[in-house]
C-alpha cells in the first residue's frame, strides 16, 4: 500500500445543498378563464421578477419617503420618478387545503390556479366533497389556516404560493415536515443564500418537488390562502397594496364557502376544524387581517395569540372586542402574527423565523394532526385503505394520463429539458450491434433502483416513444429518479451503453466502442459475482423494517465505478444536488474528456439535434487544467479542491494508488487515507469507498441516515449536537455493521433508497404511515422539550 499522505490544507464546507423548486401541477399554466379582468404579470421573466421585484418596490417606496420627509413644511406633493414596474390588479389563488390539492376521483388534480370566486372552485371541491366519504379517513380536519397578504408577482408567474426563491416559508416548511425545498443558492451568482442555507436541516437526498410540498402540508391539516383577494398594486410589498377585496375567509373556517346559487351547497365544515389562523407576514399582514375582519373579533369568534407579537398587533382590536357585550367565544379560533417569511424582512433571521413558527404554527399543528391520527388507533378500515397522499406523488397532471403508479411529477416549465431521448432513435445507431441479455433475475438486479440512487451521475434516461403521450421528459444528464423508466444510456470506460430493464431481466447494447466482452465487464460494473437474494433473505432477518422493504425495492446493487471517475465526481457532490452535479461532470467531460459519439435528442420543439458523450478525464487529461478553467465551467470551489486533489493523488501513484485501497480489507483505513485529500470529508470519503473501492462495510452518514438509525435502532443517536460530529459519525455507521453482519454498506443502501421521496410511492402503507408517525412524534417531542423550559423559565 501507498505510504501515508499529507493532506494539503484547504476549507471544506458540510453544508449540502438541492435542487431548485418546479411549478405546481396543481395549477394551470395561465390564470383561470374568469379572470379576464385581471391584469396578470406578464413581460419579465421569472429570474428578472425574483431579483427585481422587492428592489423595484422598495426603491419607489425610499423615494416616495424621501420626498414627503423634504416636503413636510411646503405640504406639497412630490411625485415619484416613474417606476419599470406597472401597478396592476391581481387576483390570489383559491384555497389550498387537502380537499382539492390531494389526488380524488380518477386520478385528476382538482387543485388549480384560479380565482377566489366560489363559481370557480366550487366545482372541484363539490367534487371532492362528494367523495369524502370514502377517503377523509386518510386526511385530518383542516386544523390550521396560515394566510399570506397577496401573492408576489413571483408566485403569480409561477403558479406557486410563496415562490421568491428565498421567501422562508418553504425552507421553514421543509426543516419541520421533513424535505428541503431548494438548492438555496442565487441563480445570478451561483452563491449560496448566506442567512439561510447553513442553516437547513436536510441535504439534497430530501428535496421534493412544489406539488410534493404542498402535498406534506396539506395532508398533515394545514390549509393556505391569502388574505387579499383582489387589489392593485406595484411590485410585491405589502405597504403597495391599494383598493383590496379581501378573500372570503370566514366562510372558508365556517364551512359555507363553496355555497352556490344552483342549489348545488356543500357543507366543508366537517372537513374543518380551525384551531388557529397564523398571519404570515407579521405586523402588516396582521393589521390588513383586522381591517377586514374586525366584525369576526366583535363577535368573539376570534382571539389572539398569547406571544408578544400577536398580542401587540392585536391588541386595539382585542380591547374593543373585551368591551363589547359578546365577549369570547369558548370554540373562538386564535390568531397568530408570526415574523414575515419575506426576504424583505430582514429584522428577523432565518433561525428566528424558524424557532417562531415552529412555536407558533407547526408545532400545535402537528399535535392536532397526531392527536386525530392517535384516535383513528390502527383499526382494520385505516388498514385496509389506500390514502390518496401515497398515490398522489405518482398523479400525472390533467392533461396527461396516468399510466403506473410510478409515474413522475411533471416538471415545471424552468425545468423541462431541453433535449428528450427516444429509444426509436437510438436503435438507429449501430444496428448491427444486438441487444445482450445479462441473464440476471429481477431479484439480483434492478436498474431502476441502482442507477437512479445517486451513486453515480454518468447515466441518461431514454423514453419511449410510444408512451410520450403520458412520458416524463428527461432529466437531461441525469438519471436520478427516474425509477419509472426501463432504459438509460451513458458511458462506462471507452464505450457507451444502452441498459434496458425488462420484467425477467436486463440487457445492453453497444453503441459506441469496442464489443467483445461487453457482458463480462458489465457484470463486473454491477457486482454480479455478489449473490444479491440471499442477502436479502439474510438482512430481512436481521431488520424488521428491511423486510417489509425489500419486496417493494428489489434489485439494489452497490456498483463497482471506476475510482478516478467516482472520486472526482463525489467532490463536486459538496454543497450540492444531483442534477447539478451532473450538470458540473457533463461540462467537466466535455473539457478535458476525449469524445465518444453524438446522441440524437429531440428539442422541445420536436426538431432533432444531437448531444455529444464524453469519456471521463484521466490524469493525464487533467494535467494541465487550470482552477480558473474549472471555474470558468461552473465548478465554483471546488475548482480549487480538484487541482489538489489531482496534483496528490498523481504523488501518490495515481489509478495504481486507488486499485491498492481496494484492496484494502479494513475500511476505516480507506477512508482514513481519503480524507487527506482536499474536499472529501468522511461521507464522501466513505461514498468513494463504497460506490468504487468494494469497501462493503463503508456506511456514508448524513442526517438522512442518523434518522434511520434514530427511528429504527438507537433513538440517542440524535442527540442534542446540531451537526454529525465524528463520534456520532463512527456511531452510526457501527449501528448499521453491527447489525448486518454482511455487506452492511448495501443493506445500509437499500434503507437508504426507500426513505428518498422518489420511491415513496412504491412502499407499503404502513411503511410509510411508520416514517411519517415517527416524523410526527420528533415533533411532538420537540413541543414536549419546549414547553418544559419554557415552565422552567417561569
């Protein structure tokens, strides 16, 4: 072996980061047909708004202070210059609760983008209503209201409630309910928000998509909406909004909202339980709720908060409501002003904001919702069912069909590829070369579960062309989760391969390179020499929770990558999400790689065109590469850390170096020698290890696996500490060895794989109502811990 390696000094960061957030499939593209009365945004793009939105409004609102500050004694009027922004009437969203987001009758969303008019929603929701009766098992009364002002124009251009990408009501949402809304870093600069993105709980193996956002909320009994229905206004600050119609809030927590005139009256209420309205945007979204909606409090149907900001914002309504003869109703509904989500409001930090909505919302939301969950106990009707929240992340969009239980989000319009795959197209190439059957079993090998896992990133989906009716556009450059699929195409050494999944077995073809060999070194790449059943057997002994598992996620192989290619590719992985880091690799290949072959791709607008592969960098390719050349391609940091890492491992001995590590039989010493390199640290060091050195008994931890290991094995493992430290690190990792006596890394990634939002959807029920119970009971916990010092503190 190698001797032992200095390690050249260099920062390294252990925040992670995800991918940036889609368009809701629950809204159209457009507003409803009943708005043609309403100017909506239109002329900048979604980038432009999310930048220039706030500036815009803020300057105009620092001019127009400048100039009554300058005019107070001449008491004239200052006109201010004119701003880019036009003010414009706009109208919010309906009502977004489980009764019309959660998947219903046929499959359809009944969801949409639309106006507050009841003729609107009345439909969809009579619809839902209809049906409650055999699904309302499987959803708790709606428990909680939290209401914004108006939407941004951001949100209104892209369909989504409180979309500016650092608006903290989804990143707040995601720390609590268990995901992680985005990647948390500017498009402008490619710089991570600094005031927040540190500071969030879960990495990039936990995001999910706008609609499976707000599929978490709702389906836990929190509603959203907006307190103003209609107004004008210029830009997206609060203070601009002029001539407003509030929403029809009251009749939304009384139950009468969707009321038509045809007769055609529904009764919500037994859908509703309001225990609490929470004003999102702080002291003025508190003071517009009230000038709306005095009348409410008069008749002591409402009640503030006891924290310090509701009782001060509500406080001149509070008293007037004491005076009056009707006083406080027992079943009054409180309501909570909570710091601003906004980016504009920058008195509060992020973790500030956090601590007061987990306080003032999530935290007595949650407890309803385990509460009605605790009382429903485990009876044989709530086994028997199958909730809607499980199949709704598998709901096609409504002008698609669903076609399998698997089927993907749609994604938005900012991340629709801009190239598709076809298997029509890429059978014209190399003809002469056949498909070959590995001749594995379904139970020794899944692609669909091994290539989309996030355990390599050099493989591209292909879509049939047959099914593009109901088909989910590729993730270009990236095959992660895409568990739906039966094909992908990429490259592997010096040639490229097609792999197709089929129901007995999975086969390949070449399509660029040399042919001999091809099944022997593919069942190389996939550790086909590894009996993966008996395993299974095994480790469904030794697991309770695995068991009940591994027939849902059949076929979950550790492959055997190249380690150059797999180191390289892991350190990009930092402060991260996948499809970005296939993005870095895809232009890193295309730098210093030698060319294999061009793909046909079809655009989206049909034409065909071609995308080129290339073979990963050697050493030698690398030789030469610069810091500010990879930075130049995206690489950011970690263009630094890749020099280094390049220049050691060739003082090391190069691919030589890295053969003699697998080699290696202890796995503490391989990721001892790897984190002497810059920009791997122990999860990466123990990735490479394990995705290419067969070091079988690495176990990459992050917090996505210290929560397996709290939930299932040693609840202490949590702890009181805010990050992994080596000692939980080495913990955890030992949980998992001690409990699967062979190959403790695979089992460790077959949890892994179940617990990702992509593959939620093939799980059993109870599997996954166990995850989100356990989620619930965190923070139930964490609500227990609270209050107990907060007696103390008394």
């Amino acid at each position: 072996m190698a001797s032992t390696i200095t390690r050249r000094q260099s920062p390294r960061s252990s925040t992670r980061l995800v991918s940036s957030k889609t368009t809701s499939r629950y809204f159209s593209s457009s507003m409803d047909g009943n708005n043609s009365g309403n100017d909506t945004v239109s002329g900048s793009t979604a980038m432009q708004m999310q930048e220039d939105d706030n500036i815009q409004s803020c300057t105009k609102r620092k001019i127009k202070s400048q100039a009554s500050t300058s005019s107070k004694k001449k008491k004239k009027t200052i006109s201010a210059p004119a701003s880019s922004t036009a003010v414009k009437r706009t109208k919010s969203f309906e009502p977004a609760w489980w009764g019309n987001v959660m998947t219903v009758k046929g499959g359809a969303s009944l969801h949409s983008h639309a106006t507050t008019a009841a003729a609107t929603a009345a439909s969809s929701t009579i619809a839902h209503a209809n049906n409650a009766s055999t699904s309302n098992t499987s959803f708790p009364p709606v428990h909680t209201l939290i209401l914004g002002t108006h939407p941004s124009t951001t949100s209104l251009e892209q369909n989504e409630m409180f979309a500016h990408p650092q608006n903290a009501f989804w990143y707040i949402a995601g720390d609590v309910l268990g995901f992680r809304r985005s990647l948390a870093v500017s498009t402008a600069t490619g710089k991570p928000y600094a005031s927040f993105h540190s500071h969030l709980r879960y990495d990039e193996d936990e995001i999910i998509e706008y609609p499976q956002q707000l599929e978490r909320l709702v389906s836990k009994g929190f509603a959203m909406w907006d307190i103003v229905a209609e107004c004008k206004r210029e830009g997206s600050l609060d203070n601009d909004i002029q001539d407003e119609i509030p929403n029809r809030i009251r009749e939304f927590c009384e139950g009468t909202l969707y009321n038509t005139d045809d007769g055609n009256s529904i009764d919500t209420a037994e859908h509703l339980c309001i225990n609490r309205i929470v004003i999102a945007n702080g002291t003025t979204g508190g003071q517009l709720f009230v000038k709306h909606f005095s009348d409410w409090f008069m008749d002591g149907k409402l009640r503030a908060a006891n924290d310090e900001m509701s009782q001060r914002v509500l406080k001149a309504v509070m008293n007037k409501s004491k005076k009056s003869n009707n006083g406080i109703s027992e079943h009054s509904i409180e309501v909570v002003c909570l710091p601003s989500v906004s980016p504009a409001a920058a008195s509060f930090t992020y973790l500030e904001k956090r601590d007061a909505w987990e306080k003032g919302c999530y935290d007595p939301g949650l407890a309803d919702y385990h509460r009605w969950n605790q009382s429903k106990g485990r009876s044989e009707k709530l086994r028997q069912s199958t909730p809607d929240m499980i199949k709704s992340h598998a709901t096609p969009t409504k002008q698609t069909k669903s076609k399998s239980p698997k089927a993907l989000t749609t994604p938005s319009p900012s991340k629709v590829p801009t190239a598709r795959l076809f298997s029509s197209d890429l059978a014209k190439l190399t003809p002469e070369n056949d498909w070959i059957d590995l001749e594995v079993s379904p139970e020794e090998l899944r692609p669909s579960a091994t290539l989309t896992n996030g355990q390599c990133f050099n493989w591209l989906v292909v879509e049939n062309e047959s099914d593009t009716a109901d088909a989910t556009p590729s993730p270009q450059k990236s095959a992660w989760g895409t568990h739906n699929a039966n094909e992908w195409v990429g490259p592997i050494q010096n040639r490229v391969l097609s792999i197709k999944e089929t129901p007995a077995t999975t086969m390949c073809r070449v399509l660029c390179g040399p042919t001999d060999n091809v099944k022997e070194d593919l069942r190389r790449y996939f550790r086909l020499e590894i009996p993966l059943a008996p395993l299974y057997d095994e480790w469904s002994r030794q697991d309770a929770r695995l068991s009940k598992i591994a027939k849902s996620i059949p076929g979950v192989r550790i492959l055997r990558q190249d380690p150059i290619e797999c180191m390289f590719s892991f350190i990009c992985s930092s402060n991260n999400n996948i499809p970005r880091i296939t993005k870095m690799l895809s232009s890193f290949r295309e730098k210093y790689g030698t060319f294999m072959m061009e793909l046909p791709i079809r655009n989206v607008g049909g034409d065909s065109t071609t995308t080129s592969i290339f073979q990963f960098p050697t050493l030698a390719t690398l030789a030469n590469a610069t810091e500010e050349e990879l930075r130049a391609i995206g690489l950011g940091y970690r263009a630094k850390y890749m020099i280094e890492t390049r220049d050691l491992l060739a003082e090391c001995g190069g691919d030589d170096y890295l053969q003699k590590l697998r080699t290696t039989p202890d796995s503490q010493t391989v990721q001892d020698e790897l984190i002497k390199f810059s920009g791997i640290g122990r999860k990466v060091a123990d990735c490479i290890a394990l995705f290419s050195l067969d070091q079988d008994d690495a176990i990459p931890v992050d917090v996505h696996v210290q929560h397996i290991c709290s939930r299932d094995y040693d609840p202490t493992v949590l702890g009181e500490a805010k990050s992994i430290t080596p000692t939980i690190y080495k913990r955890v990792g030992d949980l998992f060895r001690d409990r699967f006596t062979n190959y403790p890394g695979w089992a460790h990634s077959l949890l892994f794989v179940a617990e990702l939002p992509s593959f939620r959807d093939v799980l059993p029920i109870e599997v996954v109502r166990e995850m989100d119970d356990w989620r619930g009971l965190e923070q139930m916990k964490k609500l227990e811990k609270k209050d107990g010092n907060k007696k103390q503190s008394i």
